[in-house]
C-alpha cells in the first residue's frame, strides 16, 4: 500500500506510530492486573512495537513508539517514576531497533527471530530502576540478585507478546499493509 505523495505517506506512518504509542501508554494502566508477576505488560508493549515496526517499516519506530509512549506517560502519571518510565520505554524501543538492524525477521519471514528480538527487547526495562539503586549506594550484586528475577517474567512476556503479533502481521502482509516484507515474501 503505497502513497503517491511522499509527505502524505510520512504523516500516515507517523501518525500510526503515535496510535501505537497511545496504545502503550494506555496499556500501563490497564495492565495493573492483580497477576502478582512482574512483566506482564511486556506483552503488550512488545506486540505493539512489533505492529507498528512491520505496518511502518521505518528504521527508528520502536525508538519513536518508545519515547512517544513514555512522553504520554509522564503526562498521565506525574511524579519521579514517570521519568523511570519513560526511560524504560525508551530503552525498550531502541533496543528493539538496534536487535531488527542486526537482523530484520519480516525480510525473510523468520518468525522465530521475532520472538528472540521480542525477549531480548525487555532487558533494559530495569535499568532506570538499577541506576536509582546503584546512585543510592547499594552494592552491584544486591541489585542483581534482588532484581534479576524480576527481569525473567519480562522476557517471558515479551517473547509472548511477539509471537502473538506475528500471524497479525502475516495477515497484514497478505493484504499488503506490511512495509518490510515486500513481494517475495507475500507470495
């Protein structure tokens, strides 16, 4: 599905980007679920990243989604912890980024690379939180044994949260919607 014009087909990307954004932001507060398991909203989050990655096709989306999501936030939630969000999804995004530029899943339908990139994705969620920790004086290695497991169920999540996007995005792909997969892979 292309555009003639090329300012009309920027504006509709980014402005699927920004719903997609809405989408994450949104999904932080309806994810309060009473699981009792830290990382649940990976599924989401992932699942959308992954949506707007393929439907735009733009190298910086996650990153884009990312920090659009977290700007939401803050404005939503207020406080010190909306700066931990933001960066956490931020971080999530650009990591996102940089795993599809080692190697992008929907160029070769390699549907098991999309859910690794979606596991590994989680990872630097923590990381604000880490640093608040470490700036506050506790040891590295309390930090890591305290907060390592928190990171697993996240990873869980995530790889959850791709693999569920992936027959979306086939779907999709099959109607011509997807960007980065191109003819061949539609066949």
């Amino acid at each position: 599905m292309s555009v003639a014009d090329p300012k009309k087909d920027q504006l509709r990307e980014a402005l699927i980007l920004v719903f997609l954004a809405v989408l994450i932001a949104a999904s932080k507060v309806t994810m309060r679920l009473p699981l009792k398991m830290p990382g649940h909203g990976m599924l989401l989050i992932i699942f959308l990243l992954s949506l707007g990655r393929a439907l735009t096709g733009r190298a910086w989306a996650g990153l884009f989604m990312g920090c659009a999501a977290g700007a939401i936030s803050l404005v939503l939630g207020g406080g010190f912890k909306s700066f931990s969000i933001f960066a956490s999804y931020s971080l999530v995004g650009l990591l996102f980024d940089l795993l599809f530029m080692v190697s992008n899943p929907f160029v070769k339908r390699r549907w098991w690379l999309l859910i690794i990139w979606g596991a590994l994705a989680p990872i630097p969620r923590g990381l604000p939180g880490w640093l608040r920790e470490l700036l506050a004086g506790t040891d590295l290695w309390v930090i890591v044994t305290m907060n390592g497991a928190k990171v697993l169920p996240g990873l869980i999540f995530g790889a959850i949260g791709a693999a569920l996007s992936w027959p979306l995005i086939q779907a999709l792909s099959r109607r011509g919607y997807v960007q980065e997969m191109g003819d061949k892979a539609r066949a």
